[in-house]
C-alpha cells in the first residue's frame, strides 16, 4: 500500500525519489523498470535480453531395463525407477544398504584454552 501511496499519489515537486523521464515523450515514472516497459510499449525499444538458464548437473536419461517399456529415469539406482519396477512390471528389487564407515572431515576439536583476560575489575 505504501509503494502505491507513493507511486499513485506522489506529488511532481517531491524530492523523495528521482523520477525516471522518457526522453521521446517526457513521461515519468518512479521506477526504472517502469520506463523500461513503457519504451518497449509505446518506442519500439527492444525487449530485454531473456536470462540465461543453468544446464542440469545430468541430461542423459537411462531407459528401463524391461523389455518394450519406454520409461526413461536419470539414474537406474533411483528410488522413481525402483517404484516404477514395482507398480508397471511386477518386478521386485532388492535394495541393500551400504555401510560405510563415518570419516571425519574436520580436524579433531583442540580442548586447549587460549588467552584469557585477567579477572577482577576493571582498570580505570
């Protein structure tokens, strides 16, 4: 409500924001992206470049081991596929659980105190 109080309602001397002119037709706005979007409405500026989009970690896709099925899954260890061998096909997997040994990745915790301020009251 306040942005609309400020953009609606604001006065042509306020000193509170700079105002964005068009420089083809004077209009102003209280914010750049507005006067972006009105020159690409009303001057034929150019639309703004689209973003730039991250590529996935893994594109390639695995097909189902079963023949004829067309099913496709990121990895053939993945819980997605397991299920669908279960519901699609009748077919049970037996999913075993690795142990593995816990390896610390930090160094041990040093117990030893560092320097201390004296106790008592302060000095003046």
């Amino acid at each position: 409500m306040i942005r609309h109080i400020n953009t609606v309602h604001r006065t042509p001397g306020d000193p509170q924001r700079p105002l964005y002119e068009c420089d083809k037709c004077g209009k102003t706005y209280m914010y750049s992206g507005e006067l972006a979007q009105h020159k690409r409405d009303n001057h034929d500026a150019r639309p703004p470049k689209p973003r730039a989009m991250k590529q996935k970690a893994a594109s390639e896709k695995f097909p189902c081991q079963v023949a004829g099925c067309e099913h496709e899954y990121a990895s053939l260890e993945s819980q997605a596929y397991y299920r669908h061998l279960q519901e699609k096909h009748g077919v049970e997997v037996e999913r075993k659980i690795e142990e593995r040994e816990m390896v610390p990745t930090s160094p041990p915790h040093n117990p030893i105190a560092g320097p201390s301020r004296p106790r008592g009251p302060p000095a003046l």
